[in-house]
C-alpha cells in the first residue's frame, strides 16, 4: 500500500522545516503530510533484508548526513573528510554554477559510495512558478546528473523545503521523492564551526536527517567535529536510501522525521 495510506499521520509544518533554507522569507507555507524513516520500514515486508550495504536501521541508531547547494570549492576537502572517516552522505546538487561548474565532483560522489540527487537547477522556489518551470528545475539536474554519473536521480529536496500537493504530483510524475529534514545549523547564518557542531549534535536523534550547505566556509571545518561527536554517541551514518531501508522512498511522497 502506498500513497496516503503510508504517509505518517501527522501534519508538519513546511514552513518549520524552510527555516533552514537558504533565506529567511517564509511567508505563504502550506501543510504538508510527511512520512517518517521508521514509518517506511515499518511498512516494509517483515523479515526483508536491508538491501543497502550491512547497516540495519531498525536494529541499528542510524542518522543522515545531507549536503544542499553544492558542489562547490569547498566539496572536494569535504569528500576527503568523508573518506577518511569512511561516512557515506546525501548531496542534494543546485545545477546551474554547481554541476556544470564541477563535474569532477558529481562523479566522485557517486564513484565513492554517495547518494547523488537534486536540489533543483536555479533553487527557484518550486510554489512560486509555473508547472512548466517546475519540470524544468526537476528535469535540468536530473538529466546533468545521470549524464555524469550513469544514475538518474529518485531524490529531490524542494528549495527553502517549499512544497505542495501540486509539487508532489509532477514529482511523482517524474519519479521523483522530496525529502525535507529535521537538523539544521543554519549554518547559512555563521561562519563558527564549533558553533555549526554544537547546532547539529543538540538537536540530533535516531533517524535524524541534518542539513548542511558545503557552499559556506565555515561547513566543511565542522564536519569532522559532528562526525566524531555522533559516533561517540552511538549514531551510525547512512544514506537517505539506507535510512529508509528494507523500505523504499515512493515518488510523490514527502520524507521527514
């Protein structure tokens, strides 16, 4: 069963979770239905193997790792730190002067085990314009990425997190998920890395999905302090497909802790 019979019931505010975006105009938010990480695999057949590596997020205390707006100058240190620390992440990727600025680094997300998927083409605010506009800011990215990588994106994450049912019918329409999230730094406000750690790892919990933004310079310096602070409480980091595993992100559907 899917569609609304597997969303969470429960109501989250679209415009809570746009306070982490990359600006502050939030007038105009709509309800939205999202559905929870434990809800999906809940709802998965019982007994099914997590088919994304060894990690078990119904046994395990597992948390998502998600970047916004990138590539960037600052994506290739960002990767080294990911590697070192042998963590796998989410990269929701802008189009214009992100993937066609950086190729490189598209392929070497997806070459190092990482999830590849889309932020939008020119982080136009998807409520705002016009159908056309919005196949367009889905589609553009989508294309560029399985280009370079050989894998079409099934992940989206709607700029400033503004969606509606709308929205989610030309998503579903393109195949495509939206996940929003539920750990911020705004990060987009602070250039203190040790402030941008503490943010992340006060509000973090099991299941968590954190945002943060590599296109800022004070991002990437706090990534190792987050890693290493969530580890040492236990959490195991995974992608968002893995997050919902033996479970599936379902196209038109909406994904928040």
């Amino acid at each position: 069963m899917h569609g609304t019979g597997r969303r969470l019931r429960r109501r989250a505010l679209a415009c809570a979770a746009a306070a982490a975006g990359l600006t502050l105009a939030l007038a105009g938010c709509a309800q939205v239905d999202t559905t929870a990480p434990s809800t999906v695999r809940a709802e998965a057949a019982h007994g099914a193997p997590a088919t994304f590596g060894s990690v078990d997020c119904r046994k395990a205390k597992c948390i998502a790792l998600t970047f916004d707006a990138g590539p960037s100058e600052n994506s290739a240190r960002l990767l080294d730190i990911l590697k070192e620390k042998k963590v796998p992440a989410t990269f929701f990727l802008l189009g214009k002067r992100h993937i066609e600025k950086y190729p490189e680094l598209v392929k070497r997300m997806a070459a190092e085990g990482h999830e590849v998927a889309s932020h939008t083409w020119d982080h136009k605010i998807l409520t705002k314009i016009s159908d056309k506009e919005i196949r367009e800011e889905l589609n553009r990215p989508n294309e560029a990425i399985e280009k370079l990588t050989g894998h079409k994106p099934t992940l989206m994450r709607p700029p400033q997190g503004r969606t509606d049912s709308n929205v989610h019918e030309i998503c579903k329409e393109l195949g495509l998920a939206e996940v929003l999230w539920s750990v911020t730094a705004k990060d987009y406000t602070t250039n203190d890395s040790a402030l941008i750690t503490k943010r992340v790892l006060d509000q973090s919990s099991r299941d968590g999905i954190i945002l943060l933004h590599d296109i800022y310079p004070g991002t990437v310096p706090a990534v190792p302090g987050v890693i290493d602070g969530l580890k040492q409480r236990g959490y195991v980091f995974v992608t968002v497909p893995q997050l919902l595993a033996p479970g599936k992100a379902e196209p038109g559907e909406v994904y928040r802790p």
